[in-house]
C-alpha cells in the first residue's frame, strides 16, 4: 500500500520539477492569478478574505503583546489559511526596535509559506499615517492636516517614498494610508488625518502621495497604498466619529469622491471601506458606493479591505443584519473583498464557507475577491523576495528626518502678529517658554504616534520638542528659559506659550466646543495678564476657539497643527526668523463652534470666519501683478517686495460668471522668492471648469481684513 503510493508520487516527480506558472515571475501577474486560483481549496481561497490582527497571534489572551504563540499560528495562518496579517494602532513586538519588527513579520511570513501547501506569503499591514508611526524612533512627519497646509504636492509624494522605504524595510508591505477623506468638520476626531476641506488640494496631496508610496511598479521599496475611507466618512454629523453623514449624490461627487478618483488615477493598490453610514447605510453594506460607484463608475480593480471590526458592526452597531453570517454575506456582496476580521478568524471563515456552500455567495465572488489579493502579492514581488534583513529596518526607519523637518517648516502658519515681537532675536532678546506642551512631545506628535492614542505617558520616542529647538536655534547674545507655569512677575522681554491638544484618536480626538483645554487656556490667560507680549504656539489638529479677550491681547498666534518628530526645530526656525513662514490654512477657521460645519465653498454660516481658507502671514510681502488668463491656464507676475526671501502660495479661486455662488480653489502653485524677486507663475486650470459662459477668476485672498490684535 505504502509502496504504492511511493511509486506513484515517483512517477509523477518529472513533472513537478517544471516550475508551475504561478511560480514564474516572467508572466503576468493575471496569468499567474488565474494559474494559483486553478489549484487552490475553496478553503484556501476564502482565506485570503481574512485579516487578523497580529496581537492574535502574539502571547496568551487577545490583547497581549507577548513573543509569537506557535498555536495560534497554526490556528490562523495553517488552518484557517489566513492570507494577510496586520498591526492595528501600537500593536508592535516587544521590544519595540525596526530590527524586532523586521524579525517578527519574518517569523510570521516563515511560518506561513512553510505551512502553506501552495507556499502563498502573506501580506502585512500598519497605519504608517505619518511615517512608520508605530514604531519607537520612527521619523515622524506631520499629520496630513499640516502637510495640507503646505499646498506641496511633491513634498508628499517624497514623504510617500520614504515611508514605504521604512516599511518594506520591516517586511511590511501594505500601508492602510493616505487618507481621502476631507474634512469638512474640524468637531471630527479625525480631522487632523484630512488634508484640509477642499477637494482640489487633498486630490493633488493624495495622487502624489501614492506615487510616492507604490513608485510606478510596487517595486522592492514600494507598498501597497489605500485610500481611505470609501466613501463619504469625512462629514458626520455633529463632527462625531462613525455618526451618520447626510449627503446628497451632488455633494458626494463634487466633494468626496475627487480625492478618491485622483488616488486610482495615481494606481492606488487598495481602498478601505467607510466605517460610518451615509444617508442611514453603512458603508460595508453599501453596493452602490463599493460596487455601482467604485467599481463601475471608477473602475477601481484593486482590492477593497473592511475597516476593524466593520462586517461584525453590521450585526452588532447597525443591525442590519439578524446573524453574523447575514452581516458577512451583505458585505460580500455589496464588495468588500478583505475583511479586517481582526480576532476570530475561524469564525470569519467558516461563515464564508457555509454561504458558499448554501449557494448564498457565489464561488465567482470568492475567486474576483481572493484573485486581486493574490494579484498584489505578486505584484509586490513577494513569492519571489518574502523576507527581508532586520539588519536594515534600523537605518529606513530613521531615515528622512531632513524631509520630516523641511515639511514641518512648510507647514507652520504664522495667523496674527504685531508686526514687532516676530522674528525672536531682533528686537526680542530675552524669551521665556512656557508650558508643558513645550517639552511633552505627545502632543506634536499627535495619535497614531507609537501608540494608538499617541504616544502612551510613561514612554519616550526620539523627538525634538519646542523647547528643544529654540535652544538650538537661540541666537548669540540672546537668552532663552524655561518655565511650565507663568510666573507672577516675568523679567523677559517676551514669553512663547505653547498649548494645544492632547494626543488622540478617532472618536477620542472628537472635539464638539473646538476647545482649548482648561489648563491651557489658564496658562494663556495668565500670560496675556502680565501685560508682556505673548506668542501663543498652537500643537493641535484643528482650529480651536480661543476667548476674544485672550486672542485679542495675544502679540502673534502660531499654528503649527501636529508637526511630528521634527516640529520643535521647525517652530523655532520659524520663530526665529530662519525660516519665513508659508504655511497657509488649509481649512475655514470659525468665529465659534456656532459656524461648524463652515467651509468656504459653501454658503458660510453668520457672517465671516476668523480667517479664510487658504490664509497666512509672511515675514516679507508679495505682491501680484499682470495677471492674464490664457485658455487652460492662468499666469501672474509675484514680486517679493519685502526685505527676506520667503515661499509664497498663489492661489487662484474660481466660480462660473456671473454666479453668485461661492468662489472655489481652481488652481494653487508655490514659489519661492528671494528679497526684490519676481516670477510669472503659471497655473493650469482642469478642463473644461466652465464649459459655457466663460469664469470669474481670483487669485490671492479670499478675504482681505480679519481683525489682527
Ligand atoms: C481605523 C482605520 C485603520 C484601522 C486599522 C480603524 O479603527 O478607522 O483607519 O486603518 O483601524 O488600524
Ligand atoms: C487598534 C486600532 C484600531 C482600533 C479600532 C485598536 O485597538 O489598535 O488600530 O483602529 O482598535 O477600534
């Protein structure tokens, strides 16, 4: 009997030793799809539909980040054949170094292929929403709300490419990044993830940043990149994560979807699914936004991933439907191709299984869904290169840290400024900081920082905090010192407070007063009351609403937004005078909380913002002429007509003549110019914005006075 089967597997040897198609890396990676899905289990298939955190896998219970646990690596990866693996927020290896991360996801990869029949890797994710975030000495760059804000759309392709350096470097492949929502209510927790609330400049910042992340092939440095979250989820009501968002289809295509439709221009490998609902449906039971809209309309054929949890949310949150394996068949057919389980994989599976089975989910469904996984792990080159050397995760990881403090820089936005205090160090000499923010890196840092919350209290990342930077950047016959509280009687010429917002996530970053918290508020009230001129620094991921007789009285407002491991040295070049702020808002920011949602391209809300979209100030002055419109673009001559080079953002807004509605960005271009410079800046404007009846175009403000202390 034994023999017999000995002999038979013998005799078929010779075949074997032609390496199957799916193997041969010179073939397309559609023909080596359809060649691996032709010798797959149903089982094995279905098991690329499954994503499980990898704190599953690790030490004994479900949230304990212990060494990798051998049964609940046979449980996932063998038995259940589990195709992708990820890190949510802080779910990192201890101890928490590149090295360890590039050894853990070789472990897991190891152990994957060597129990896999068809030897398939796995594919693993993170949120790396600003650098590889999760892990402790990551360079960190600013939260994308500050990178709006540098209306720089190279600068976030280049920050793309080293983000997926550092990660590829860990063997981790697929990036849960960038952002497309916008983020039309600065209430929401995840406003500080947006690139701001207009369309144009998020599609411009998302394309880029693709590319950056996926290069033109997803080569050995490249990632997988997702846009996310599809579609809709940056409008909640009352600003409250995962609430309900009320959109009309007109809306949701002028205003939701260009940032989405750029990044699968750029080749986009994934999209994430809404964790909300819109208009009463959630997004994961949603056909018409996951497969009438994205795939019909935008021809997306990547794949499309569930948000945490969401498939099971169907049953349990939005009850729609009676039973988990209800709730799985709905998201299967309205499109989700992954869900991102993350615990119980059998569970996941099984259901999958069964409906299959019942006839209740076609096996075609199961193939377009395991298919396009398959096809991005070919694409990424990984069963040809599946593990990488830990003794290169070190240097990746902590790469980039001249970008991460160049797309500070850009990023910081000089608001209001007597024109005398700033820069520091004419005629300022003598400068106390104040404030814990100034040497806590947790709040520029921002959530999503090491751990899911941001950084936890009690651990420490590299940084450079303010205090740090102005220490730095201290001129020579200057002083510089430092005090958490206000002191009664300060003997300085002037004090630098820096507030802000604690780190958070999500719903936990949600802000309904747009409020500056109590104890910072307190430090900016005593400043003000020692009658000595008061810089206020704003590390926060949103507008906040300061008391007028606090902001009126302040000499210069900063907000520098959430501007990461380097935004201490950025601030203080700023402050300083080294570097000339350009940063423009790249938001509405409101009176009061009364004026939320507010944007500009909408009817405002009571009267007029505090500053407009798109406002900031210089240390030197621009100025426009010549302006001319010729067909598709628009040119106009900028003059530096100040005393220090700077960079300048023009800005052209745009509505159809003689409408009445609200001007809209059109076009936006940056230069940089030394002191008496001038350049034509010529823009070019998307086709056919006005077909009939020509346009109304403005370049420059929106509004020209607000009141400045
Ligand atoms: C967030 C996603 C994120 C996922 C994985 C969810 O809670 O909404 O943006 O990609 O967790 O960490
Ligand atoms: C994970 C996050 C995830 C969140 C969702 C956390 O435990 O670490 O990545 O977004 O749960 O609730």
């Amino acid at each position: 009997m034994h023999k017999t089967l000995l002999t038979a597997l013998l005799l078929t040897a010779p075949a074997s030793a032609q390496p199957a198609p799916y193997l041969d890396p010179s073939l397309p990676a559609e023909r080596r799809v359809a060649d691996l899905l032709g010798r797959m289990t149903l089982e094995e298939k279905v098991g690329q539909l499954a994503q499980i955190d990898v704190l599953r896998l690790m030490g004994q219970g479900e949230w304990d980040r212990g060494p990798l646990n051998p049964e609940w690596m046979e449980n996932v990866l063998a038995r259940q054949h589990v195709g992708s693996l990820l890190s949510g927020g802080g779910n990192a290896p201890v101890p928490n170094t590149p090295a360890a991360w590039a050894r853990m996801t070789n472990d897991l990869q190891r152990y994957a292929i060597e129990h896999s029949r068809l030897k398939i890797p796995i594919l693993y994710g993170v949120d790396a929403v600003h650098g590889h975030n999760n892990v402790v000495g990551a360079t960190i760059f600013p939260h994308n709300l500050g990178l709006g804000a540098t209306f720089d759309p190279p600068l976030a392709r280049r920050i793309g490419e080293v983000t997926a350096r550092a990660l590829r470097a860990t063997g981790i492949t697929w990036n849960f990044s960038p952002d497309a929502d916008l983020g039309r209510d600065p209430r929401w927790g995840r406003f500080y993830e947006t690139w701001g609330e207009d369309p144009l400049l998020a599609s411009s910042m998302v394309a880029e940043n693709v590319r950056g992340q996926q290069g033109d092939t997803l080569g050995p440095n490249a990632v997988a990149a997702t846009l996310k979250h599809f579609a809709g989820y940056g409008a909640p009501i009352g600003g409250k994560d995962r609430a309900d968002a009320r959109l009309t289809d007109a809306e949701l295509r002028a205003v939701h979807l260009p940032p989405f439709q750029a990044g699968l221009a750029a080749g986009v490998a994934a999209v994430m699914v809404n964790s909300g609902s819109v208009n009463g449906v959630p997004g994961h039971a949603s056909g018409k936004l996951l497969t009438d809209v994205l795939r019909k309309n935008l021809g997306f054929t990547g794949v499309t991933i569930s948000d945490w949890e969401d498939v099971t949310r169907l049953q349990t949150v939005y009850k729609v439907a009676p039973t988990y394996r209800d709730a799985v068949r709905l998201a299967l057919t309205a499109g989700v191709d992954v869900s991102m389980v993350p615990h119980d994989a059998r569970g996941f599976t099984g259901a999958v299984l069964d409906l299959v089975r019942a006839g209740e989910v076609p096996v075609s469904r199961i193939d377009e869904a395991a298919g396009r996984v398959l096809n991005l792990k070919f694409r990424l080159g990984l069963f040809e290169r599946p593990y990488v050397d830990p003794a290169g995760a070190e240097a990746a990881v902590t790469a980039g840290r001249d970008l991460a403090l160049r797309a500070a820089r850009e990023s910081v936005t000089l608001l209001a400024t007597d024109g005398r205090t700033l820069p520091l160090g004419k005629t300022v000499k003598n400068v106390l900081v104040v404030g814990e923010r100034a040497r806590d890196p947790r709040s520029q840092l921002g959530g999503w920082t090491v751990g899911w919350q941001g950084l936890p209290e009690g651990e420490s990342t590299r940084a450079i905090t303010v205090l740090d930077g102005m220490k730095a950047v201290v001129p020579p016959g200057t002083s510089l010192a430092y005090s958490p509280t206000v002191p009664a009687k300060p003997s300085v010429d002037t004090l630098v407070v820096v507030v802000g917002e604690p780190p958070h996530a999500e719903g936990e970053a949600d802000n309904p007063g747009l409020a500056l918290p109590d104890t910072d508020l307190a430090l900016l009230r005593a400043a003000v009351a020692t009658g000595k001129p008061v810089v206020a620094v704003l590390l926060a991921g949103r507008p906040l609403v300061l008391p007028e007789n606090v902001r009126t009285r302040l000499a210069a407002l900063v907000m520098a937004y959430l501007p990461g491991s380097e935004g201490g040295r950025a601030i203080a070049d700023v402050l300083y005078g080294n570097t000339n702020p350009s940063g423009r808002l790249p938001f509405t920011w409101p009176r009061s909380a009364t004026q939320v949602p507010g944007t500009y391209d909408e009817p405002f809300p009571g009267g007029t913002p505090l500053y407009p979209f798109g406002y900031g100030l210089s240390y030197t002055t621009f100025s426009y002429s010549g302006l001319r419109a010729t067909g598709d673009s628009i040119t106009v001559n900028v003059t530096n007509i100040g005393k220090v080079a700077g960079a300048h953002t023009v800005l052209a807004f745009a509505r159809p003549a003689g409408a009445a509605s609200p001007l809209k960005l059109a076009a936006f271009g940056r230069v940089v110019l030394g002191p008496g410079e001038a350049r034509n800046v010529s823009l070019s404007l998307p086709r056919g914005l006005f077909p009939a009846g020509g346009a109304e175009i403005r370049v420059g403000a929106l509004q020209t006075t607000t009141e400045q202390p």
